[in-house]
C-alpha cells in the first residue's frame, strides 16, 4: 500500500463554476480523464464526478476535522480561577466547509482585581486636585466590594521638561508653580508613586502627599504615561491572573505621535519600558506614542482604560474612548461619586467585576486571518443576535453556566495560522490553531508498471507516475536526452503558461483541449480559439466573417474590426474626387485620418507646424534661386512643394508673409494637394526689398551740423569772454580811481591778463569742437554698420 497526496486546491466544476465547497473531493477512477484532458477535472463536486461516471467508492472527500488538545474543567474560584472551557483546539478545515464547536463559560466568584489610578499633577489640576485625590481614596473601597482580592497601584504625570512643554529656566524646572504656591513640587513626565498593593491606608497616604507641578502648553503628556503604565509590568506590579484597570485623571487635552518634533524629539516611541528611579527616563529623548501604539499595548496587556476627565474635554476624551477598545469615560464632579458609578456600570458587562446578582458575557476574537470568519451562536436565556461576529448573554444569573457554539470557516487555502477567542474583560482566553486540508490522501496498492501507463509506469490515484525517461499522459513519450523539464519548458510561450492552461504537453509538444462549445483550441501554444472574435449586433464577426485566433477573417465585401461595414468609399469621397485627401484611409466608410488631421475628410491638420515657415526655404528657391537651398533646390523640394511666381494670386489657400535670407519680405500662397506634404505654391514677383540709406546725404548733413555747432559754440566762448573783460575792466576802474598811478597801467593790464584769459578760453573751445565732431563721426560709422 502507498499513499500519495493529490492537490486539488484548483478545479472547477463540469459547468466550469468553482465550487468552494468542494476543494479536495477527487475521483482516482483509471480512464477517467480523456486523451488530451487535463487531470485537473479529477478534482470537482461528488455529484458532478459521479455524473461524468466516477463510482462512489472511487471518491475520496476529505472532511473537517476538530481537535481539542486543552480541556480544562471549570473551577471559578480562587485566585487562579478556570472560567472558560476549552482552552486550545486544533481545526481542519476545507475551504468553504463550516467547522462548530461548544465554548463553555462561568463566572468566577471574586475574581482578582488590579487598579492602576493615573493623575495629571500639571498646574491646570490645581483646582480639582481635592476632588482627584477624594476618587483615589473611594476607589480601594469600591473594588473591596466586588472582590476580596483587590489592589490598587498609584502614578502620576505632567509633561515633557523641555521646550516648548516646560519653561527649562533651572528655577522654573525646580519650581514650575507660581511663587505664592509653597506647595510645588518639580517639573516631570511620568513619575510612578506606589506599586500594585492591597493596604488602604498606604495608597491614603500616597494620594494624600501629591502636590502641583507645572508646564507651558494646555496639552500633557498622558499618552507617555499611559504607555508606561502598561508595558512596565513588574514596576507596576500587574498580576497574571487579575483584571486590569486604568483610571486616568486630567483636565486638559493629550500630546500624540509626532508632537515630539516641536522640541526636536524625532525618535518614536519603541513601546518598551524605560523606567529608572520610579521616573520615565526616556521622556525627552522619545516621541509619544500614538493613539493607535497605546491601543494595541492596552489590549495586548488586558488593561481596561477608565477617563475621569473634567467636562471641558469631556468630548476629546470620548472621540479617543471610540478609539480604545474597552475604555469609558466619565465626568470628574466634586464628589466624584459619578466616577465611582461609571467603574461599576462600565465593567457589569465584565465578569470578574460584576457585584450584581446577574452579568453579561461577550465573546469576542483577536488576530484573526484574512479569509476566516468566526461567527458567535449563544446559547443562554436571553442572548444577542445569532451569527454575529460578536457572542453576547445579558443578566446571566450567578453560578450560571452558559455556552456559544462558534462557527468557523475558511474561504481559501491559506496557510496553517492562529487566532483567539476571549471573553472581554478577563484574561482566559481559547487559541484556535486552522490548518486547512486542501489536498486528498489516497491511498491504493500499486504495481511497479501497469498497463494502463503503457508499461512504463505505475497507477497512483488514477494517475500515470512513469518511470525515468518516460512522461506523457500515459507514459508514451520518452524524454531522450532532455528531461521533463526542458520538454515542458519548449510547450511554454515567453516563459508563460504550459500550452496557456489549454493543452497538455505530450513528448514536447502541445496537445490542445476542446472548447466548451466543442471546438478545439490551436496554435503551436493552443493560444488560440475561434469562439471569442469581436461581435457586433450580438454575432460573432457581425455573421460576415470567420474567427481566427481571436480575430475576424471578413468575407469578401466586408470589413471592420468585427466585419460590420460593407466595403464602400462613398463617405470617404472629397471633391476633388480622391479618398480622404490622400491623408487617411477609408475604413467602414469613413476617414481614419493620420495624426494632427481632422475628419471627415482629413483636410485640415490643428496640431501640424506652420507651413508657411517650414517651406520659406523651397518658395525661396524656387521662386527666385536664392537661400540656403539655392545649390539642391530639386532635390530637397523636389516632390513636396510646386511653385511659381506670379504678379497676381489666383489660387485659394494661406496667404503668407515672410523674410527671406537676404531681408527681403516674400508673399506666397500655399495650397495642400492631394497627400501629407504636397503643395502648391504661387509665389508674388517681386519681392519687398528696403531702400538703402543715403551716405552722401548722411554725411553732408552731419558735416553741416558740426560745422553749425561750432560756430555756435565759438561765438558763445567769444560771448563769455567778452562779458568777464567788461567785468574786469569796471573792477579796473574802480580801483584805478582810488589810486594814483599813471594811465599807462592801462595797457600794462592789457598786455599782462586779456591775451592768457583769452588763449585759455580758445584752446578749450578748440578742444570741445574736435570732441563733437570726432563722436559726430563715431555715431554715423555706427549707424552705417548697423544698416549693413
């Protein structure tokens, strides 16, 4: 006897629908499959196997499996009590086969209780710190009720000690109150006060002894303190069998992930515990965490957070408890006695907490896979809605045993994984390990040949195993030199699918399949099928043509994608007479122009560059054998451009203006011709040339201005120096009278200062007149330059 696992993870059924239902059913029935036929129809539904003639007793069809490897009786009492039965099994599953097993619960009679209270010390709470330190002395009282094995651990926080949190002056830091506060105590983070314990009268004189710190910004940082009191297990004291509580008292908003780049903290938090000294000692090094961090530790652990907040962010705090699974949230009043309620009602539906004489159970799931659902049927007087993710019994009496049966199913072959189911609220829990069955074991005794595989290889649940150098359906095939997988590789096409999924590959070579319409795929691939052609007016190639390997062979006559159009060129027809302006081609009746060209008939083109620039070249040359095409002109326009001068236009199409190489303005008109670049051009005679400017008279009249200018200015020197002698001469004789010297001073004053004055006032003039006609020169050479 042999056994030998045939997956059937990727069948479909003989209508070829997949039957989720039915993965890893298969018929080991010999000559069951057909010449050609893949093996994969062996796997499918037992009725569709037995109707294509596989016997009953050659099926196999696995069925789930349930295992239940932890059992442990219930024993709610205790301090280590049993609430939940069982508590691991072990599933088998075949994809979309449902698996139900029995889950049974009872509530534990004064199941331990751990209470964690959390208070903001920032200055804000200054007011209400007597109503905070009045909740943490009722909260002991309230957990002696529900059990007598109740302690309860104390912390307490502000913010981070840097900028822009804290005021960092080192005065400020050891005293972050005002200065008429006496009672101040220094700024922190996270400080952790008392560990987990049962004595009331030290958790008292904790509460008793906190005082107010400080800090800068409305918001605090909870969240890090929140973090640490949930993944510092042994620093706080949780117990491993205890329910979990955090009461968490502030007045203010809360700092998240991300905030910490205000003061340059770029590392995130690693949700590890650093605590030192009973202090967060990565406070300013680390990022806080983030709503969604702090979530998952607080499930992780089974902590269950309570806000005792005060009502101006009484809304932050419910929008963050929608955030937080199991979390409450209640208003801080002076008496607090709300608070003291809001841990009562909260945790009813607990049942390690609940002191009322009924309770409620909720069964819930973590982690689970994707494609498994679980769904919750409670069996119990008055239960929640069947076949919901969640189980739900309300006012379950005390002592009451009360059970849910849950289904679960896997909706594909996924890989063996775990998830486990909880009742919320306390930490027994029943892991759910799924391992799927998507292979069939068969089992059937084999000979080393057989005849059905040719003599050359063995029957192994209906299937051909051949021996070394033979492959094939039936072992026909003798490999040669090449193995079996260099045959199958030459059967795949780019490396894709054997023979597409269509075919078998039989010694190398591709037998293909039939269609399910009866017809058979071809192609050296079996790549192709006559059956899935265009269609139009819902036949296929319009009923004008054949299908060929997914496209349509027209009858004469017809044409289109799908053979729907006779062949015409009626609609395609310009009136020139010709077929879309030589610019397209007509298909269906219609233009399918070439790119840039409009229809319908392809005359115009939006998108093609402006014809009067590309072509000045040729109508340059053409027209009057003169450009930078003048050499090769019947070459390069040879073919795309037609032209000839005139004196006058007479042929429609685009008037253009351009210069040409030597600055002459050229006016032509082009008209497209029949095809993509052919035009005709008239071209106007002569050209518009400019006049070149008169040098004679350019010259002339600069001379004749310079001439003038310095006249002028001569005759204003003369002017000038004529005025200054006047002046002088008067000053002469004012001082001459008060003298007595001789009249022949006259002519010494003469002689001695009119001649040096007067030489000084011509050489300058003289100077000033060379100057404008030298740049008179200058700017007429640069004017002729220009020009030229």
């Amino acid at each position: 006897m042999e056994q030998r696992i045939v997956n059937c993870s990727e069948r479909t059924t003989g209508k070829g629908l997949a039957s989720s239902f039915d993965v890893g059913t298969i018929c080991f029935l010999e000559n069951f499959t057909k010449a050609g036929e893949q093996e994969a129809v062996r796997c499918d539904t037992v009725e569709e196997l037995m109707e294509r003639g596989c016997r009953m007793e050659d099926v196999i069809s696995p069925k789930n499996d349930i295992d239940i490897t932890a059992n442990q009786a219930l024993s709610p009492e205790g301090r280590e009590p049993v609430q939940m039965r069982p508590q691991r099994i072990n599933l088998k599953l075949r994809p979309g086969l449902p698996a139900t097993f029995k889950v049974s619960f009872k509530r534990a009679v004064g199941y331990p209780v751990d209470l964690y209270y959390l208070m903001d010390l920032s200055y804000s709470m200054k007011d209400d710190l007597a109503n905070v330190k009045e909740l943490g002395k009722d909260l002991l009282a309230v957990l002696k009720k529900v059990t007598k094995h109740a302690r309860i651990g104390f912390g307490a926080f502000v913010d981070k000690t840097v900028l822009p949190y804290t005021n960092t002056n080192k005065k400020k830091l050891e005293k972050p109150c005002d200065e008429n506060d006496q009672q101040c105590q220094a700024a922190f983070g996270y400080r952790h006060v008392l560990s987990m314990t049962d004595s009331e009268a030290e958790f008292r004189n904790q509460v008793s002894q906190q005082y107010i710190s400080g800090n800068l910004d409305p918001p605090e940082g909870s969240l890090d303190a929140m973090m640490q009191a949930a993944v510092c297990r042994n620093e706080i004291g949780w117990r491993n069998s205890s329910t979990r509580l955090l009461v968490l008292t502030t007045d203010a908003g809360f700092h998240t992930a991300g905030d910490g780049k205000l003061a340059g903290i770029l590392e995130p938090n690693d949700e590890q515990c650093h605590m030192g000294g009973q202090l967060y000692t990565k406070s300013n090094e680390m990022d806080y965490p983030s709503v969604g961090q702090l979530a998952t530790m607080l499930e992780k652990n089974n902590i269950q957070p309570i806000f005792a907040v005060t009502q101006n962010v009484e809304k932050v705090y419910k929008e963050l408890s929608e955030m937080i699974p199991k979390s409450e949230v209640g208003i801080l009043s002076s008496d607090s006695r709300n608070v003291v309620q809001l841990i009562e009602n909260a945790y009813n539906v607990s049942p390690s907490l609940s002191s009322c004489r009924w309770f409620t159970v909720i069964l819930s799931h973590d982690n689970i896979p994707n494609d498994v659902r679980v769904l919750y049927t409670p069996i119990c007087n008055n239960p929640g809605p069947a076949g919901y993710s969640e189980g739900v019994c309300d006012k379950v009496p005390v002592g009451e045993m009360i059970s849910f049966n849950v289904t679960v199913t896997a909706d594909s072959c996924i890989k063996t994984q775990s998830f486990t189911i909880r009742p919320q609220g306390i930490k027994d829990t029943l892991t759910v390990t799924i391992t799927p069955v998507c292979e069939c074991e068969c089992a059937r005794s084999v000979d080393s040949v057989h005849q059905h595989c040719s003599d050359k290889g063995s029957v192994d649940c209906g299937i051909c195993r051949c021996v070394e150098g033979f492959i094939g359906q039936f072992c026909e095939c003798s490999s040669g030199n090449k193995d079996t997988s260099a045959l199958r590789a030459s059967c795949r096409r780019d490396n894709g699918t054997e023979c597409e999924g269509r075919g078998d590959c039989v010694c190398g070579r591709c037998q293909c399949h039939t269609t399910e319409s009866g017809s058979s795929y071809h192609g050296e691939f079996c790549q192709c099928d006559d059956e899935h052609c265009e269609k139009f007016q819902n036949k296929l190639c319009g009923g004008n043509g054949q299908c060929n390997c997914g496209e349509c062979k027209c009858n004469p006559g017809y044409e289109g994608s799908a053979c729907q159009c006779t062949v015409s060129e009626e609609g395609c027809r310009t009136p020139n007479n010709s077929v879309c302006y030589g610019r397209g081609v007509c298909k269906c009746n219609r233009c399918e122009c070439k790119e840039g060209y409009q229809r319908p008939h392809c005359q115009t083109c939006l998108g093609c560059p402006d014809q009067c620039l590309s072509k000045l070249n040729c109508i340059e040359c053409l027209g009057f054998m003169s450009g930078p095409l003048k050499d090769n002109c019947n070459t390069v326009c040879r073919g795309s451009v037609h032209g000839e001068t005139v004196e006058q236009f007479t042929i429609p199409g685009k008037e253009c203006l351009q210069k040409d190489s030597e600055g002459c303005w050229i006016k032509f008109k082009l008209e497209q011709l029949v095809g993509e670049d052919v035009y005709r051009a008239c071209v106007f005679n002569p050209p518009e040339c400019p006049k070149p400017p008169n040098v004679t008279a350019i010259i002339a009249g600069s001379l004749a201005g310079v001439a003038i200018i310095g006249i002028l200015l001569l005759l204003l020197v003369k002017l000038l120096i004529h005025l200054n002698d006047l002046k002088e001469f008067r000053k002469f004789e004012n001082e001459k009278k008060k003298s007595k010297w001789a009249d022949v001073s006259l002519a010494l004053f003469g002689l001695r200062c009119c001649p040096r004055r007067f030489y000084s006032y011509l050489c300058f003039s003289f100077c000033l007149y060379l100057f404008i006609i030298l740049f008179t020169v200058f700017i007429f050479l640069l004017l002729l330059m220009t020009n030229y």
